[in-house]
C-alpha cells in the first residue's frame, strides 16, 4: 500500500511504506527503530481475547459479555476516572468524554504525567509556537532544552532540524541538558545545566536579554561567561526555537520551569523571531489536549460530578485521583497506568475494579477485572491524530484487526449505549 | 419520511422576499420551505409572534486550531458559563470562547442557524471538520486564509493569476472550504521576519510583492472564479490608531478589479471596528488621539459600491483577541501583557496568528472611541444590504452579545445610556451622540440574515424563507405591533437572546430560550471547475513542488477524505473552464 | 556485611531501547531488560564495588526495587538514571504538588549493591505493589 502515518510519537511520520502480505506487513520503510516496532510487531503479544477476573482468574468471555461486565463497572461507580486516550484517534475520545459526561465521572489524559505542567504554563502566560515545517523552512538556531529526540522522537532532528531550509542557510543545533544525552552528542553544542535548575537558568538568561547585570559567578552549574554567551547566541539568531522536553516538566518547579522558558522567548520576540515547542510524545497527546478542549473546554483533568466540566489538575488528574483514593473504578483506554504511575498510585489501581482496554497485553492488563482488546489506531483502524506542532493528519489503516476485535471508540460506544441503559438515561 | 409544519399566524420580516411584519403561515416540508401543506401535519400557531428566517452570521471564530489554542489557554473563561447536561443536549462551558457543544446551543437559542469559521489555514480543516460534528444545531462554511501563504507570494511574484486560481479551487477542493480570507496581506509573511508591513506598497521579505499586489491578484482570482463568496478582507494596519486610511486606499485598490456575477462587490471587509480608527484633528497615530472614523468610511461605503462590509462591533467586557495576524497580536500584548500566544501554521501562515485575552472597558477612551466607531458608521450608511451584524466573535465580544448590540442599532434612548456610561470625552470624539436614525426590525432583518446570506452567495437556501430555502426559522416572543421597541431597549435584548422556537432544517431544536435537541449541521463547501489543462499544471505543482518544497508532510496527506465529509458537506458548483492554463 | 551505598540524584527518561521494547510487548522479557536498570557513572559503579550488569538496589523515601546497575556514557557523577517504567515508578513519588505531575526527575536515592538479590520481573514487582495497598 501507499505512505502510511507511524502513530508512535508526536512527530507522526507520514512517509513510512508499508508493505502488507496476506493481511500482514511484512516490511516498513522510512520508518525510525520505534516507528519499525509499531509496525512489525504490531501483532505481537496481543490481547487476543477478552478476560473477566473471576476467583482470582482471567476468564475468556465474549466480546459482550466483557462489555456487560465494563458497562456494570461504570454504573455502579460512584466517582469514575477514565483514562488514558493519547494513543488512540480523535473519535475514541469522543466517546471517553461522553461516558463520562453520563456518570458524572472524571476523564484525564495522559498529558497531565507529560505536558501537562507545560499547559498549566501556557494558562499563565500564553506561548509562541512553532510549526514545525516552518522550523524546517527558517530556524537558523534550534535549541532542545531538556529534550533527548534521539531517544524518544528518533526522526525529529533528521526530519525538522538537519534538513534543508527553504529560506535558511546555516543552522545551529544546541542542547541544554543535565545530561550528555544521546541528543547532545550529535548538537554543535551541550550546554550542561545542574539538575533541578532550570529554572534560574532561563531566568538569569531572560535578565541578560533584557539588559540587567547579575552580580553572580554562576547559576546552576553555569559560569556567567557561559551563560553570557549563550544569552548572546540566542539574541543573534533571526530565528530561533526551543523545543522543550520533560527535563522541565517533570523536575521540581514544573510549570514554572515552563513559564520561564516562555516568557524568555516572549522577550526574545523584540529582537527577533522565537518560538518554542512542546515535544509530545504519544503520538495523539496533543489530540487528546484539542479534542478534550473543544468538547469539555479543559484540556485535562476534567470533572462531570455537576453534570458540567469543570478543571483542575491535582485534583482530577489521574495520579491525584488514584493517590487521593478518590476514584472507585478506572476505564483506561490505550495507556498503561500500572507500569507508568508512581507506586501510591499504582496501589490504588489493586483496590478498585479497572475496566482495560487496549490493543496489547501491558501491566496494567495484570491488574485490571475486565480486559477488552482493541484495534491498533493507525494500523487496524483509521481515524485523526494531531502532531505535536497541532497539524491533524488522517490515519490510515494498514490491516484488518483480528476477529471480533473492534477499536477503541466501538467498544466505549458499547460501553455507553449499555450504561445508558442500566441508568435509564 | 416525509416530515411537514405549519408555523400559523407569523408576523414576518423576510426581507429577500419583501415581507416587512405581515402575517402569514409557514409551511414545511422534509427540512424545506414549501408553497402550502396539505393533510397531515404538525401545526404550531406561534401566535402572532416575530418570525425571521434563521440568522446568519458571517464572521465568527467557533472552530479550529487557534480556538481551541485560546480556549486551553483560558479556563478563567471556560469556568464563567456552564450549562449541565441534558437529555438531549451536552454540557457548556465558555464565555468568550464556549466549548463546540455550547457553541451551537447558544447560537440556536438567538435563533441563528448558519455560522461562518472565517480563519482556517487549509492545512489544518481536517481539524475543523472533526470539530464540526461538535457543534450542534448550525451550518457553517470555512474560509481560507491564503493571502500569506507560500504558495501565493510565488504565483503573485509570478504574475500568475491563473496559477493562483488554480491553487485557491485545488485548496477549497482538497480542504473543503467554501472562499478565501485575507489577512493582513504580507503582513504575517512579514512576521515570520519579525517584521510587519505597514503600506500598501511595502516589500515583503522573501519575495518581490507588496500587498497591495497579493490583494489585487488574489481579488482577480477570486474573480475569475466566480466564487459565491466574495474576497474576504482583513486589511494591513488593522488596530492602529488613523487605520481607516490604509483601509480606503486598500478598497480603493480593489476598484474595477471585473467580478463576473455578484452585483460588482469585489470583496468583503470583515470586522470594520478594527480598521476604521480615525485621529483627533491635527493628531497623529497613538493611542490618544483616536478618534471614530465611523462617518467618514460610511460616506466612502456611501459613494462606492464594489464592496460589503460586517461590523466587529466592540463590545464591553471580556473578550478574547484571536486572528489569523499575528503581529498584530504581539504588539497588543506588548501593550496590554496580559497572556500572548502565536501560532504559526506550515507555510500557509508562516509569522502566524494570535491570541490576546483582553477586556473592554467603558473607562477607556479608546475603548469608547472603538465601541462607538461601529455604531457611527451602521447607523449613517444608504444600504444596509451591503452590511452584516457581527462582533468578530470572540474579538469585539462573544456572539451572545447580538441583542445588546441590535438594541444599540435600534434605541437611540440605549444609546443615549450608555454613551453615558462610557468615558466622558467619548463624544467629541465621535459623533453618535448627534445620531437619531434607528434601525428597524426590518433592517435587523437584513444585516442579521438577509444581507449576510446574500454575501455568502447562498441566499437562494438562506436568509429568506420563500419556496425552496432550508426551513430555518427563528420565532421571537415579541408581537410587534404591540410595542416600541426603540423606547423599550430592554425587551430588544429580552425578546432577541431568547427564541421563542427556532427550527433549523424542519426540526425544533430550540423552544423558549433552551436548547432541546442537538441536530448535526452541513458545511458549505465550494468545488470549482477549471480547464482540465490547469487543474492538471497546478496539481503537480502542489503535488510535486510546492508541498515537499515548504511542508513537512506528505501531499497525499493534505486532503480532508470522504470519510469526514459524507453527510455534511454540501458543495456549491462553481465552472471557471474559460481561466486560461 | 555493611554495603557502601552512594547519594545520588535520580533522573528519570525514555530510551530507545525502552520505547521499542514497550511497543512490542511490556511483558516480554526484553521489555524487562530494557527498563529494569539504573545507569551510572564509571567511578559509582567501582565505589559500589558492582559489575556491570550486577544487581543493586535503588532506595528513596517513596520506596525502594532491585535492578541492574549499568554504566553510561553521558551520565554524570551524582546522577542515577532510570529508563521510565515500573521499576523507575517503584521508587518516585505521588505528590504532584496540585499540579498532576507526580516527580520523576530530581529525586534523592541511595544505590546500594544487592550481592545475591534478584530482580523481580515487572508482574512480581506489581503484585508487590498490589499487596503493599491491600
């Protein structure tokens, strides 16, 4: 068949050839190491069937039957989570917000364990993005703060940063790191930050490119001729990105840290042109975020309770819930809380009936009292994601799904009709 | 199923048809309006009561990226409104910027039920035609923003109007869009620079054109294409303080360019209010010598024909600045730090748009001076036909504001009372205070769907409510015959927030100021057909050259499939065979 | 015995290696390999007096687990690394400091050598976890 798009990461690659023989792809072109996994393997380690926990045993059911024991989960929840969603198409989603919205439960994706600091920044203080053709097309100084691409966007840099620039000559990749990342190994530049001090470093940089003197040697592991240097590097590009990892997100200040790199680029904004970028990783995060936003209002952590959204990360943000010993049944969808969650979260997860649905056997497969299996987005099944810069793009389908294996927003779809059901709603 | 009303006893201002206040019945038939109705059949007797055909509204921000940008930007907007769940309709947030679903229930409970998305880069519809099966109770259509995009500057550099023709029928096929917007012509090319422009007749990095150039050949374009939509306009200059010149040189360069069928208009100039700022005699561009430019541009608008024009009207509160002109934006926020978002898209806006939260203040002269503009100028122009109600929504204020501002149109008593309210030297900078004229329900009729109907190039199925046009009907509580509306403002904006029916496509979806029913809506798109010869050139072009040259994404990937638009787009033909390869 | 353990600051991130393994198949054994360690520096591992490869155990005020213990380039001395997963997630914290993100980065551990102990698979971990919260 045709170019396909890779729904692993939030780069969306939508050069990759597939080839498919007798209903299975037999090779992958293009893609990265990851992209070949998602891919090849796609069929590998499935969950085949669906499973109800019965006296400590998964138990093969039907399709309905699993859906039945679902729907009685959600229903006689008194303060249901679901979540997940950032690995499944836009119209899975949509079905997650309704099911909700029904039972007054709570849905949160997986932003709020990623970017979620980034947007509480964004609340504060608005950000100027970057669209990554255009990067490709003008940047002339790319700076990954906190971000190893290497690793977990594996085709960014080749794609968006060493490639040819319509209306750019010369470009300088850096990298700010507490580490030497992978990443920083092939920049023309690793700057070294002291870990858990990013902040007073895009804050110290943000004195210098406005014009004040800061009587220190150094701040966070940096020596103020360093620092000088690279506030100067940044004033002279014509156009300049950051593109920002979790080494922000997820260090101490979190959105603070955030905050700081925007407002230093809304600064840098007068001396030239500067944006900065999220790197998302799930491959529909950033569709999660749109979708969730122009259906509830909020971009995570939201609440029916009221019967109206309502939002506030660390309350109805999934690790809060679950830590909070706040929810009593959890539907996840295309994630895997039990091996991505902290240890208090993940206790809770053991306490309370979970309803899984995903294409794979994962951890939280291990924990969960009824497993329905799913049709890989963007391999068995078609619908939109959106790639980290906000560009939404058509997912293919590539192969059929096993037998009575439906995708995501099928069975939350069953799911719902059955729970309107039982409420008679 | 054939599915059939009556809607008895309508006291009826259908303006299309010449219908000022007589009482008449409507009857429908499977989503149409039809001569009569025989046999069996809902009969509603509305009583009496003001009918209007479904209001159409055609500047308004309810879809796509940038939205849904400002809307995760803001949730101390999002918490201001909220509506629970229902039955049959979804739960609401927003007031500035509502969510998809409160969207469409508070536009059919004006007893609106066609909005135009006036600011999508092609690139991205996808997302607006995902979006759109969240916004109940409307149609729509989506306009492109083209006049900054790659592609254009190389075929306006090229001289080549047939090529930019092609590429703008290839962008409303391919994206499923129904015309094309300009927005700060060059100006957001320009940012990409960090830079601006600031004339007509400035350069624009990159390339050898001006704007004036890239206006002139897209207003050619759209031309020869015989678009139902005429040249969408954000001009240069928009927000500053003496703009209303650059916006009369900018029409006037649009003057004579031949438009085959639309009654000579060449374009259409969106959100007045912004670009019709004048300065106090002898006063230069800050911010404190602004004065309304309202009476002089009416008076243009007066003497020349060749274009139309929706208000912006501004409004006091929150608000929420969100355009497709991105510089514009960073300077307000220089001047306002509040929050400032920028958001570049591929090649198509390549310095990007904006947002800007921002409040209106009846403290503020300029506020004031902005606030009155409008007013001055809707309420001195010959033909309110050329002329369409809008705030810019969520510019000039959210949408939910249309019955204050029609009770500013209609009251010169509402007038007289807030031109109290506002800052005090407000007066001498405009001259609304010495105003009398007031708008009809008969001139509410045609700048609220009417007129916009007609501009949008679809009055044969809108805006009125004769034979053959969709059965969107808005029934008003308010006997006309029994009150001066123009001495009782307060029930104008009583009688117009909350309809007393509104029927979209034959079914009630909105009954005594409440959403009953989430009905699915159509957009409106425009398929044009070209020489197979330059369809042919300008496919490989975009296919071959200009999509892997300046995008980073696959060709193939561009066009919004079939899957999203079976059984809700709703193409308008179009034949431009004689544009030469 | 009485084991030297090293101070150190713990990070958390992806890896190649772990996102692959996790697409294929997180209950596979390379899945395991891939995320069931703790990344070092040259002189920590000879002050920890552990091969490379051998097992040592990770200690924080939210918990502690038993991985392998590998040297990396590109890892300072004072940092421990984690490839984010389960065995990561058995010694970080749920606050999130009303913000939703728990912390994954910056966390103070002791990495202390754990001669003869096994690394538990990721389901032993789990049901470990499950247990603690019974």
């Amino acid at each position: 068949m045709g170019r396909v798009i890779c729904s692993f990461c939030g780069c969306l690659c939508d050069d990759i050839e597939v080839g498919v023989q007798d209903g299975r792809i037999v090779s992958v072109r293009n893609a990265c190491a990851l992209g070949r996994v998602r891919f090849l393997e796609w069929d590998r380690d499935r969950l085949r069937h669906p499973t109800v926990l019965r006296g400590g045993e998964y138990v093969q059911v039907p399709l309905s039957e699993a859906i039945d024991r679902a729907a009685e989960i959600v229903s006689s929840a008194r303060r249901l989570l679901v979540y997940g969603l950032s690995s499944t198409e836009n119209d899975a989603h949509r079905e997650a917000y309704r099911l909700a919205e029904l039972v007054g439960g709570v849905v949160d994706n997986t932003s709020s364990v990623c970017h979620g600091p980034s947007i509480l920044a964004v609340q504060q203080s608005g950000i100027p993005v970057v669209s990554l053709a255009e990067v490709r097309n003008r940047a002339d100084l790319v700076i990954y703060w906190g971000a190893n691409p290497v690793a977990a966007h594996p085709r960014h840099i080749q794609r968006f940063v060493r490639a040819e620039g319509a209306f750019v000559r010369d470009r300088e990749l850096w990298v700010v790191d507490v580490r030497r990342s992978e990443t920083a190994r092939v920049a023309d530049r690793f700057v070294r930050v002291q870990p858990g001090s990013d902040l007073e470093v895009l804050s110290a940089l943000r004195a210098i490119v406005n014009g004040h003197t800061l009587d220190v040697s150094s701040v966070g592991g940096l020596a103020m001729s360093e620092l000088s240097e690279l506030a100067e590097r940044m004033q002279s590009a014509q156009y300049g990105v950051i593109f920002f990892g979790l080494g922000l997100t997820q260090t101490g200040g979190r959105h603070h840290n955030v905050d700081a790199a925007i407002r230093l680029v809304q600064d840098l904004n007068s001396h030239a042109r500067w944006g900065l970028l999220p790197m998302r990783g799930h491959y529909n995060v950033t569709g999660a975020n749109d979708t969730s936003t122009w259906q509830t209002g909020y971009p995570f952590a939201v609440d029916f309770a009221r019967g109206y959204p309502r939002y506030q990360p660390g309350e109805y943000s999934a690790v809060d819930m679950l830590v909070n010993r706040e929810c009593d049944a959890v539907v996840n969808v295309a994630a895997d809380p039990a091996a991505h969650f902290p240890r208090e979260a993940v206790r809770h997860l053991g306490r309370i009936p979970v309803v899984n649905i995903d294409p794979k056997k994962n951890m939280t497969s291990l924990v969960a009292s009824v497993n329905i299996p799913a049709a890989v987005a963007g391999v068995e099944c078609d619908g939109i994601a959106v790639r980290m810069d906000g560009l939404p793009l058509y997912l293919k389908k590539a192969v059929d799904p096993p037998p009575d294996v439906l995708p995501d927003r099928e069975v939350l779809a069953e799911i719902y009709v059955k729970v309107a059901e039982e409420l008679g709603r | 199923m054939t599915r059939s009303m009556v809607l008895k006893d309508c006291c009826l201002y259908d303006p299309v048809n010449g219908v000022a206040g007589e009482h008449v019945d409507i009857c429908i038939r499977d989503g149409r309006v039809v001569e009569r109705e025989a046999g069996q059949t809902e009969v509603i007797d509305v009583g009496g009561r003001l009918v209007m055909p479904g209001g159409v509204d055609i500047h308004s921000h309810i879809m796509g990226s940038k939205l849904v940008h400002a809307r995760a930007m803001c949730p101390e907007d999002q918490r201001l409104h909220t509506q629970a769940m229902t039955g049959t309709t979804r739960s609401g947030t927003g007031h500035t910027l509502p969510n998809s679903f409160a969207i469409g229930y508070r536009y059919s409970v004006m007893g609106y039920t066609t909005v135009v998305e006036p600011a999508v880069p092609p690139v991205r519809a996808l997302g607006c035609w995902d979006e759109f099966r969240d916004v109940p109770n409307i149609d729509s259509a989506l306009l492109a923003m083209l006049s900054n995009s790659t592609i254009t500057m190389h075929y306006v550099e090229q001289g080549d109007i047939s090529g930019l023709a092609g590429y703008i029928a290839w962008t409303l096929r391919v994206a499923g869009t129904f015309g094309v917007k300009v927005v700060n012509p060059g100006g957001v090319y320009a940012w990409a620079h960090g830079e601006n422009v600031t004339r007509l007749d400035s350069p624009v990095p990159d390339w050898d054109v001006t704007p004036r150039e890239i206006l002139r050949s897209m207003c050619m374009a759209v031309g020869e294409l015989n678009l139902p939509h005429p040249l969408h306009v954000h001009p240069i200059n928009l927000g500053r303080v003496g703009n209303v010149e650059t916006t009369i040189a900018t029409l006037d360069a649009l003057k004579g360019i031949s438009t085959r069928t639309r009654g000579g208009s060449a374009a259409h100039l969106a959100h007045m209010s912004f670009e019709c700022l004048s300065s106090v005699e002898g006063g230069g561009t800050e911010w404190r010598d602004i004065a309304s430019g309202g009476t002089v541009f009416a008076r243009y608008m007066n003497r020349n024909r060749h274009f139309t024009v929706d208000l912006g009207q501004v409004t006091f509160g929150p608000v929420t600045t969100l355009t497709g002109d991105g510089p514009f934006e960073a300077e307000l926020f220089r001047t306002v730090h509040t929050k400032w978002s920028n958001l570049p898209v591929d090649s198509e806006l390549p310095g990007g748009g904006g947002v800007v939260p921002l409040r209106f203040s009846p403290k503020s002269l300029t506020h004031s001076v902005q606030w009155a503009t409008p007013l001055e100028f809707a309420l001195s122009i010959d033909d309110i036909w050329r002329c369409v109600l809008t705030t810019d929504s969520p510019n000039g204020g959210p949408f939910t504001k249309y019955p204050l501002v029609i009770s500013w149109l209609m009251s010169r008593r509402q007038r007289e009372a807030w031109l109290d309210a506002v800052h005090e030297k407000t007066s001498r900078r405009t001259a609304l205070a010495s105003i009398d004229r007031e708008w009809s329900l008969y001139d509410v009729a045609v700048a609220t769907r009417a007129a916009p109907a007609k501009i949008l190039g679809v009055s044969k199925w809108k805006g009125h409510l004769g034979p053959g046009a969709d059965a969107d009907v808005a029934v008003y509580d308010l006997r006309p015959e029994e009150v001066d509306l123009a001495h009782n403002p307060t029930l104008v904006l009583r009688a117009l927030s909350r309809t007393y029916l509104t029927i979209k496509g034959g079914e009630v979806v909105a009954r005594e100021g409440r959403a009953i029913k989430s009905v699915g809506g159509r957009l409106w798109t425009c398929h044009v057909e070209l020489d197979s010869e330059l369809a042919g050139r300008v496919e490989s072009e975009m296919e071959e050259e200009f999509i892997p040259r300046w995008y980073a994404h696959a060709p193939e990937n561009y066009a919004v499939p079939d899957r999203y638009r079976t059984g809700i787009e709703r193409a308008v033909h179009r034949e431009a065979m004689d544009i030469r390869p | 015995m009485t084991s030297v353990g090293v101070r150190l600051l713990l990070v958390t991130g992806r890896t190649v290696r772990q996102g692959r393994a996790l697409e294929s198949g997180k209950l596979q054994q390379e899945y395991m390999d891939s995320v069931a360690v703790c990344e070092v520096d040259r002189t920590t591992l000879r002050v920890l007096g552990v091969t490379d490869g051998g097992p040592v155990r990770v200690e924080t005020i939210h918990g502690s687990v038993v991985v392998r213990c590998r040297v990396r380039e590109g890892v300072d001395p004072g940092i421990a690394f984690m490839p984010c997963g389960p065995y990561a997630n058995a010694v970080t914290g749920g606050h999130t400091a009303t913000t939703g993100m728990p912390e994954f980065k910056g966390i103070d551990a002791v990495v202390l050598p754990a001669p003869g102990e096994g690394v538990p698979t990721p389901e032993e971990l789990l049901r470990a976890q499950l247990e603690e919260g019974a």
